[in-house]
C-alpha cells in the first residue's frame, strides 16, 4: 500500500489502529511545516525541532483518544499551542531568574551595608574614646538621646556657648577620625 497516495483522513484512520507506517507519512507529509511554524514562533532551531518532536510523540501517545477531523489543522494548531506554552515558560523561568539575582543583589547590599554599620560603629566607638570626658558626654546627648543645646546647657550647669563649642570641636575630631567612612555621594 503506499501511504504517500492516502488523504489525510485515511492516514488519521490508520493511525488509530495502531499503523506506525501511517504515523510514519503524516510526521513526514508535516514535519517541515510544522518545524517552520514553530520556528517562527520561538526563533530557535533546535527548540523549534525538540517542540515538533514533542507534538509527534503526543500525536502517537493519544492516537486512539484524539479527535481529529482535520489533520493539517490540529497539527498547526498544537504546534502555535505548544510554542505559546514554551514562550511562556521561558518568560516565567526568565522572570524568577531576574527575581533571584535581585534577590541577591539586595540581601549582599544589604549585608554590606550591615557590614559597614558595624565596622563604622565600632569606629565611632574608637573615636569618642579618645575626646575628653565631657565632650563625649554632650555629643552622646546631642546625637544620640536628641537633646536639644538648651536642655544640655541646663542638665550640665553649663552656658549653651560651651555647649555648642563642645560639639563642634567633637564633630571636627570626628570628622577626622572617621575620613575613611566618608562618602561623597
């Protein structure tokens, strides 16, 4: 019998009895076309051809369950479907990938940040050892507790000139002391 001669319905009968010779004509009557829609659509050969190739084993898997009234168009129309699905897949796999390496970016930023905190902490620490008693305990009011130079001048006895002397020569020493944590931007 030669299979090249038979209309698609024939072959689509064949094929449900289990005729590999008739899975045989329609994968080569379809291939080429099918490889090209699929093609087109991804823009990629060799997933283009794995997509045929997974449409072919589908067709064969479910050759006894299938409806298929007109061959050209089921083939055609599966293979769009089956493209769509992998564009799909690929934006997603695409999507979650960007998502992760965000994902790391902001937990290294973040850890560098943590990192220089600490270090620049510690150096602060470091810094105010080294300023005299009083000072160290203004600034500390100042910057730390929010105290305002009046409350300060009140709670210490002293004039709200000495003061604001105290924090600026405490801000001028660590300025100094802390140029390597200084950023411009």
């Amino acid at each position: 019998m030669k299979y090249q001669k038979l209309s698609d319905e024939e072959l689509v009968d064949f094929l449900k009895s289990d005729n590999e010779t008739a899975f045989e004509e329609i994968y080569n009557r379809y291939w080429y076309k099918l490889f090209g829609v699929a093609y087109h659509e991804i823009g990629t050969k060799e997933e283009a051809e794995e997509l045929v190739h997974d449409l072919f084993e589908s067709l064969w898997n479910r050759r006894q369950s299938s409806v298929i009234r007109h061959l050209s168009s089921y083939l055609v129309v599966s293979i769009k479907h089956l493209s769509t699905n992998y564009i799909k897949s690929q934006i997603t796999q695409r999507k979650f990938q960007e998502y992760l390496i965000f994902n790391q970016i902001q937990q290294s930023y973040s850890t560098d940040e943590i990192v220089h905190f600490t270090d620049l902490s510690k150096a602060v620490e470091e810094a105010m050892k080294k300023l005299p008693e009083k000072s160290c305990e203004i600034f500390k009011l100042s910057r730390f507790e929010n105290q305002s130079v009046r409350d300060i001048a009140h709670r210490m006895n002293l004039s709200e000139k000495a003061v604001e002397y105290h924090l600026t020569k405490t801000l001028k020493v660590l300025k100094e002391q802390l140029k390597a944590y200084h950023s411009d931007n």
